[in-house]
C-alpha cells in the first residue's frame, strides 16, 4: 500500500550488526514480546498517515525531509521505550510503570506525541504519584522523572514530583536516595505547603545531610525553613556548635512562643506527629496550628466541633478563657455571641454538602506522639483529638506526669479506635529504700475532672508504668472497659493488690505482654496466669522484678507450666535452681535473674537449653560462684551482665556478638581478660566495671583498641587510677561514668576529656576532690547537650553557685551533693525553670545556708522526683573543724504521681 513504511528501529544502546526481527503482520501488539529476546533491529511495517498524525516528529520527516519519498525509515532509540511509544501511535495503548515512565516521557517529547505527552500525566497524577502506591517503590523513580520533566518542559509534572517528595518527605530522608535528589527539587519540597513530617528535627536532619557538599549559603537557606520552635530542646543544645544553626542567632525555644505564624507543620497527608521532648508545645498551640494550616478549608465546621465537644466542660474554670481564646481566631465570627456559635449549622445540614461531621480534620494522622510535654493539659488534649484527629490509633503521654489514668475515661469518645496508648512515668525509687517516715499525701491543684468510662474496643496496648495512684477498682474498669488488651505494663503500681493483678488477668487470658515489677503480685497472680495457661497462653515477656511477695514455689509452678516466654525478669525476687531447671520453655531470648538464689549449674543449664538467648543478666546471684561448664563455646550472646561466677564464661567462652558487657561484684576480671578484650569482644559498645582490681596502662590499653565504645562506666575500684585511661577515650563516646574511681582527677584532665569526646550526653563524676568551679565551665561549654549530670562528693565545685549550669536547657536528671555550700536556697525553683525538661533532681542540704525552698503547688512544671540528702556531724578526732565528720542521716523524697505528691523519709542515700 503506498500510504505503508517500512520502519527500521534500532536500538541505541546495541552495534549495528546484531540479530533483526521482521514483523510482518500489525496485529494488536503482537510484536512487543519479541522484544524481550533483545534483539537490536526491528522491521516494521507501519501507517505512514497514522504517524503524521499522531507524531510531529513523523510528520515533519515525512514531509520537509528525503524520508517522504522512502519506503524505508531507520529511527535510532531505546527499542523498549520506541516499541512502546509506536504501540501508543499504533494501537492507542501504552505500558506505563514507576520504572519506566521518565524514559516514556522523553521519547515521547522527543517524537512530538501530545497524545502519550497528557496520557503519561494523567497516569502520572492519578497513579504514580498517588499515597495509594508503596512509597519507597515510587520515590526512587521522581528525581529521574522531575529531571526528565524539567528539561522536557513539562510543568505539570515536575510540579507533581515536587509536591510527592513533600508528602512522602520522611520516606525521602531516612532513605538511601537522599543525596540523589537534584538540589532545585529538594528545594521545592522543602518550600511545598504540602510538606508533611513528622517532627522538625527529622527535617533538620535530612537538610543537613542533603546540604553537607552544597554551598553555605544554600544551606541556609533551607535551614531558615525549619520551624526551630519545634525542634526539642536537647537535640539543638547539642547542635550548639554547628555554625549554619549559629548564623540564625536562633535561641533555644524554653516558652511556648506567641507568634502564630509559628505552628506546627500539619497537611491532610500527616500521618505521625512526633513532638516528643518539645515541652514548649501548649493545647493553645496545637489549636492555633490546625486553624492557621493548609487544611483549614472550613473554620467554621472546626469551631463547631470544639463548641460541641466542650459543652460537658461547660462548667470548666479552665474551659472558658480556652474557648474564649478559640472563639477569638476567627476575625468573620468575632461579632457573634457564644449562644450564635453554638447555634451554627452541622457540616452536614448545609445544603448541596456531603456528610462530614464525622470526618476528623487530620483524618490520616495514626500516631501522636507528646512524650514530655507537661505543659499540655488534659482536658484540652481532649477536646483537640476529638474535634482534630478521631481516627487516632497511637497516642503516646510519656513522661507528662499531668495525665493521670483516668484520661482513659474519655479517650474512647474522642478516638474510638485507639489501639495503643502509653501513659509511663519514671519508676519511684522508694522501693530501693527502707521507708523511716510514713508517707504524706497531698492533692496538687489540677482541673481535669473523673468521668464516666467508655468502652475501647480497639486497645491492645497500655502501659500505666509508674502510676503509684492507681487503684484496684480502677484497674478493674480498665479491665471491663478495656476487653482486647494483650499487653499491659503495670510496673512501679504499688497501690494495685495481688488480689486485684489476678482479677485483670483472669479476664485477659491472652496476654502476650505483662511487665508488673515493683508491685504486690503474687500467688493469687501466678494462680491467674495458670489458669489462661490452661487454655491458650501467649505470653511471651514477664516482667516481675523486684515482685518479693512471690514465693519459690509460685515461681516453680509458673515456669514449668508456661513455655511461650521469650523475654523474662526475674532479678531480686525469690528464684531458685528448680525454677530453670525445670522451666518447659526453649525460646527465651533474655533472662534478667539478678540478685537470685540460683546457681551457676542452673545457668549454665539455661544458656545450653535456650540457643536464641541475647541477653543475659545474672549480677548480684552468690550462687554463681561454683560456676560449671561453658567450656570453648561460642555464644551469641549480645549483652551480658554479670558478677559471680562470670569468669568461667569469660575465660573458655567466645563472644563475638558482645555489645554490652556489665560485670560487678564477684567477676575477679584479671589483666590478661582485659588485654584480650578488644581482640575477643570486637563489636564492644557499653562497658560497665564496679568493684574491680583495675590498673591504669591496662584499661588504657583496652579502651583504645575499643572503636565503637559509646558507655564507659566505672565504679569503686580497689585501687585509685591516676587516669591515664581518659586519653583513649574518642568522639564516639556518650556515657561517661566515674563513681569512686579517679580521686586525683584535675580540671586539666577533665578538659582534656572534652577536647576528645565532645558528643557526651550523661556524665557522672563521684569523689573527684580536685576539682573546683572551673570544672562547671568546662563541663557546660564542652557537653551542652547532657540529659544527665552527676557531680558528688567533686571537690569545690558549687562553692561559688551553679549558675553556669543553667544553661544546660536539655538536663533531664541532675545530681549535686558535697560539692561546696555555694547553691542558694532558690536552686530548686531556678532549675524547674531553667532545665524545661528535668524529671529528676537530687540535692543535699550540706550544699546551701539553711534548708532548700520546695516548688509550690502546681509549680512543678516538668519535675517529677525531688531527693534531698540530710547529714549529720559525729565527733572525729582526725578532724579540727569543730564540727566533726558528715554522716548521712536521711533522705527526704518528694514524688509527683499525676495529681498527687507524695513525701518519704527514707534511710538510704538515694
């Protein structure tokens, strides 16, 4: 026919004398599985109409060039995406894919194919760049595509690969690819409205990384887009150094900030919300930041969602300055009284409206997380989840000593399918202690009120760790109300009974999950735990630690009966070596039986039985001495805590797996142990020594041979170091821990420690009496990011005040005691205020002119454990002050338990 040619298609990517393909007939894509055989010519024979028709390239070559008269055309290109190309020219169908789909593109552009040109952005938008994809499968494919696109252009479609990048920016940053994305489209998603993370300091980071071979001034540019009053306190003292942060002249966000341009990044893509550390962060904030975002598109339906939400708190003291403040960001509805507002229309009385007052503004937000954030209040938290983000699966209070169970109450109106909710607190200490004065209660003033439960239907996971307040009746409503739980932490509950841990387990025989350390369980508990054993057990960690109401028997009975475990604690309760060697399970993979009656044949006998065991604790055992076996075996063990008998494993046993290697009381180490450290314990990264004959060459000899070492902690040695070991010490360490160790170590020293480890975030120095005030200088200007400080027994550090440690903003737990009379009276109330995120503060009278001033209530702000050490002077006849030696008398412990404080005389020195 005269309106066919014969097209020659040759791949570009193959020499001319390879194998040909004819194609004869034009069937309906026939001819594209020959393809596959990959050979690199192919003669077909095609419409020369139907190409001027659909492709400027063909048309201008049939019609201003020697091809118009020739029945014989050769085209050059990728054969894949030329095949695929002619198949939409052809037959009007196209193969599009992630893979392929930049390469469509530009043969696409290049043979003039509008048609393929709109068909590859349709599938573009609607497919590929759609949240329905999986995303790390896509993201590796936008930067070729948005370059692609750039230079074919095509706007549309560079602008959809901006704004993917921006919605699946956390999948860009933690992957592999980041360096990969051309700067300009970087930069773009940076700018989107659309970018969604889930907290400012994981943007932080990706920009850091991103820009590390860029300019400065590029740099700084994208830094200036991070909202720095949302990057925790902790983790930009610890960028202290880093000049582009340092260029802004940003200060660190210690108050709520009052700009509300400010708020938080939120889009209807924002799937986690992590604010954890950001006690800045208010109820009032979190409002602000959902009515000033993107996805405010109706004010209106808001305010009357939070109206109709906060008529149960009408009577509130705290609701009305609230919705006040609420009412006041609307300036069209500034004019309209309350009762007007309250009279509003439903989303879903308007007429030509869908439905909507069932749908949550933040309707694909799953997980929020506000760990450390005391200054959010309860009842306002409640009403912004149930007027915001209803379909919440995770919620995460952590540390925020200010919700109290009984925020359960309501949590299952506001998000009916939460299915994990975390309400820990810090553990108290009282149970390390002999109790010299009963404890006295008092109620801190709080405006959160007790409700009626609702049901969670959905809620698999609780932790109440720390929640001293809870009761029995309490925990059986949460038992009633609560039906699908299958994991629970109840540790540090010391108010809940046995008899009242053995009803909630009788009605959750499925538990896979129960942590119940420091609490009173026991037989009636065991009895419990036996019976769900009876029908189907799953329970695969228990934690009973410290549980010393459990007998020996009891615990027998539990181990031979149940044999899911793969997780189990033990330590300081009443174990003995029938419990191990009679237990029925195989799979455990830790075992923490510190300070138990067993002995090393029973250990040794669990370490055979249990091949999957990581992680072993047996310090504190006695029993251990007559330590057996273990001879010439590898373990696999990964972590190791130990004392008596330890020497057998570690003088025939192989551990090349070992990350942490914690060794106390009884483990007689010799020096050829730890000169063959580094070689035997390569990928060592947390040492831990107490009560060890150790010298100075050879632990220096063994810390410097040590690479990945990040903890290094060492306590009462038998015999002072000089401290020569400090100079092996590098950048990589993070913990530092010299309890009784180094009495001789100088200011000198301790700088010298700061020019090679300056990424430290706990220091604990005891017994250092050569140090003096300078020591404060020279800890705050090299480590401003320590979330722990202890300094005991140091010297005359404090003798001239603390003040310069006021600017550690990201303390969390900070000991001072004998370090110098020089902290005034104030300290505690200062540190509440300067340290926004300190949890736990130990002091000792000895250290002030008279007694410290206590928070009043509702002054807390973050703290939640207050200890101050009291001393007494004996007569000494080695000392000519008048006064005698100090001896300690007592310790007063003030403890914060949600709406609760409660006071304790205790004997020890916590």
């Amino acid at each position: 026919m005269e309106d066919e040619v014969i097209l020659e298609l040759r791949d570009s990517d193959c020499d001319e004398g390879g194998a040909a393909i004819h194609v004869a007939a034009m069937e309906r894509g026939d001819w594209i599985p020959l393809l596959l055989a990959r050979k690199c010519k192919v003669f077909l024979r095609a419409s020369r109409v139907m190409l001027s028709e659909r492709s400027s390239y063909f048309r201008s070559l049939f019609s201003n060039f020697r091809e118009a008269h020739s029945d014989h055309v050769v085209v050059t290109w990728n054969l894949e995406v030329l095949a695929n190309i002619l198949q939409g020219i052809l037959f009007e169908r196209l193969d599009v894919a992630p893979c392929s789909v930049a390469d469509l593109l530009e043969g696409a552009t290049f043979f003039g194919c509008d048609s393929i040109i709109s068909e590859c952005q349709v599938w573009i938008a609607s497919d590929m760049l759609s949240c329905s994809r999986d995303n790390q499968d896509v993201l590796q494919y936008v930067p070729r595509l948005w370059k692609v696109a750039t230079e074919t252009g095509v706007p549309t479609i560079a602008s959809a690969c901006a704004r993917y990048l921006a919605i699946n920016f956390e999948d860009a940053g933690s992957g592999e690819f980041l360096e990969n994305i051309p700067l300009l489209l970087f930069q773009a998603a940076v700018n989107h409205p659309f970018l969604t993370i889930s907290s400012e300091r994981n943007l932080f980071q990706a920009i850091l990384r991103r820009c590390s071979f860029e300019t400065r001034d590029c740099a700084l540019e994208l830094i200036s887009k991070v909202r720095m009053h949302w990057v925790p306190v902790d983790f930009l003292a610890a960028q202290s150094d880093n000049s582009l942060l340092n260029s802004h002249n940003r200060d660190l966000p210690l108050e709520p900030p009052e700009i509300k341009s400010a708020g938080l990044r939120l889009s209807q893509y924002t799937k986690i919300l992590d604010l954890t550390g950001c006690q800045q962060v208010t109820d009032v904030i979190l409002f602000d930041s959902v009515l000033c975002s993107p996805i405010n598109v109706e004010g209106e339906y808001i305010l009357h969602s939070f109206l109709n939400s906060s008529s149960r708190y009408s009577n509130s003291s705290a609701s009305g300055p609230f919705l006040n403040h609420l009412v006041s960001l609307y300036p069209l509805q500034e004019e309209r009284t309350q009762f007007e507002l309250m009279q509003l229309p439903s989303v879903s009385e308007e007429v030509n409206k869908p439905d909507r007052s069932g749908i949550p503004l933040l309707n694909s937000l799953r997980v929020l997380l506000l760990g450390k954030c005391w200054r959010v209040r309860p009842e306002e938290l409640f009403l912004w989840i149930k007027t915001t983000c209803s379909s919440l699966q995770q919620l995460n209070l952590s540390q925020c000593p200010q919700f109290s169970a009984f925020f359960l109450s309501h949590l299952a109106s506001a998000c009916p399918f939460i299915e994990v909710a975390d309400f820990s607190r810090d553990l108290s200490v009282i149970h390390l202690a002999t109790v010299k004065k009963p404890c006295t209660g008092k109620l801190l003033t709080t405006s959160y009120k007790k409700g009626s439960w609702d049901t969670h239907r959905y809620l698999v996971e609780l932790h109440l760790t720390g929640h001293t307040e809870l009761k029995d009746s309490e925990l059986s409503l949460i038992s009633k109300k609560c039906p699908s739980i299958s994991a629970i932490s109840l540790s540090g509950c010391s108010n809940l009974s046995d008899s009242g841990i053995a009803k909630f387990l009788q009605s959750h025989p499925k538990l896979r999950l129960l942590r119940a350390a420091i609490t009173a369980f026991g037989f009636q508990s065991v009895c419990a735990l036996l019976a769900a054993s009876d029908q189907e057990c799953n329970l695969e960690v228990l934690d009973l630690a410290y549980c010393t109401g459990l007998s020996a028997g009891a615990l027998v009975r539990l181990l031979t009966r149940i044999s899911s475990f793969l997780s189990l604690s033990l330590c300081y309760t009443n174990l003995i070596d029938d419990g191990l060697f009679l237990s029925c399970g195989t799979s455990l993979e830790t075992l923490n039986i510190r300070g138990t009656q067993v002995t090393g044949a029973a250990i040794s006998y669990t370490i055979r039985k249990n091949f999957k065991l990581t992680s072993l604790n047996f310090r504190d055992c006695r029993g251990a001495f007559s330590y057996e076996g273990l001879k010439e075996e590898k373990l696999d063990l990964r972590r190791l805590k130990a004392g008596w008998g330890v020497a057998h494993i570690l003088a025939n046993a192989k551990l090349p797996f070992l990350q942490t290697l914690h060794l106390g009381l009884g483990a007689q180490i010799t020096s050829t142990f730890l000169r063959e450290l580094p070689s035997r314990c390569p990928q060592l990264q947390h040492l831990s020594l107490s009560l060890q004959d150790l010298l100075d060459d050879e632990l220096n000899h063994a810390i410097a041979k040590l690479p990945f070492l990040t903890t290094l902690k060492l306590r009462h040695t038998l015999q002072p170091l000089s401290g020569k070991f400090l100079e092996s010490l590098t950048s990589n360490l993070v913990s530092l821990k010299l309890e009784d160790v180094c009495p001789s170590l100088t200011n000198a020293q301790l700088a010298s420690v700061a020019t090679s480890c300056k990424g430290l975030r706990q220091l604990s120095l005891t017994a250092c009496r050569w140090l003096d005030s300078g020591a404060l200088s020279i800890i705050c200007k090299a480590w401003p990011a320590l979330s722990e400080l202890k300094l005991e027994d140091c010297g005359e550090a404090t003798r001239e005040g603390a003040a310069v440690l006021l600017c550690l903003y990201g303390l969390q737990s900070l000991t001072l005691r004998h370090n110098g009379a020089g902290l005034p009276r104030n300290f505690i109330m200062d540190a509440s205020y300067q340290f926004p995120l300190l949890r736990c503060l130990s002091l000792d009278s000895c250290d002030t002119s008279g007694h410290f001033n206590t928070p009043q209530d509702g002054n807390w702000r973050s703290i939640s454990t207050i200890k101050i050490a009291y001393c007494r002077h004996v007569p000494s006849a080695f000392c000519f002050e008048g006064r005698g030696r100090r001896v300690h008398r007592h310790t007063e412990v003030m403890e914060r338990g949600g709406t609760t404080l409660r006071t304790f005389i205790v004997k020890e020195r916590l």
